[in-house]
C-alpha cells in the first residue's frame, strides 16, 4: 500500500520576514534583552558582529533578529527594561538582508 504525501503550498518557498530590531554590545544589555524576549515568548535569533579592523569599537556586538510580526511587542518588551538599559541599545528595525538558509 503506498503513502500518500501531502504537501502544503507554504513549505515549497524559502520564507524571510526577519527583521533586525536592535544592535547591542554589552554583555549586561544582551542578557537583560534576551530575558525580556523570552518573558514575553517571542522567537528570536542573534547574529555576531566583530569589529572591523579600522573600527574604534574594539567590542563584539550582537544584533537581535525578530519575526517581523512581533516587532512591536519585542520593541515593547525592551522598553519595558527602562531608559537607562533602553539607552544603551541602537535600534535598527530593517529586514535581514541575508536569507538564513
């Protein structure tokens, strides 16, 4: 007896509606920024930035990548951190310009 598969119309394209919201550097903020979006169960991805040779920033910084849908509540959850946290992030909130896979 054989198997029938049944594919959906949404698994045939690559989907890429990934924003990136905010650029941190400091390993504080990074932590108090993941918990925020993790207290509020939103999905993320962080992709590493090292500086340029050139750069005067000597840090590592890391920007954090959301699903363009929970933009708003992610961008709600940092502030909810405070002005002194929300200070220290550089918000970007454009669509990640490489495709994941």
């Amino acid at each position: 007896m054989g198997r029938t598969v049944v594919e959906s119309k949404f698994s045939k394209g690559k989907v890429n509606n990934e924003i990136e919201l905010c650029r941190v550097s400091d390993k504080d903020i990074k932590t108090a920024v993941e918990r925020a979006l993790l207290g509020e169960r939103i999905s993320y991805f962080i992709k590493w930035e090292k500086p340029g040779f050139f750069s005067g920033d000597k840090k590592d910084s890391c920007i954090f990548c959301v699903n363009e849908w929970q933009a708003e509540a992610a961008e709600k959850a940092i502030s909810d951190l405070g002005d002194e946290i929300e200070s220290k992030i550089k918000y970007i909130m454009k669509r990640t310009e490489k495709p994941l896979f």
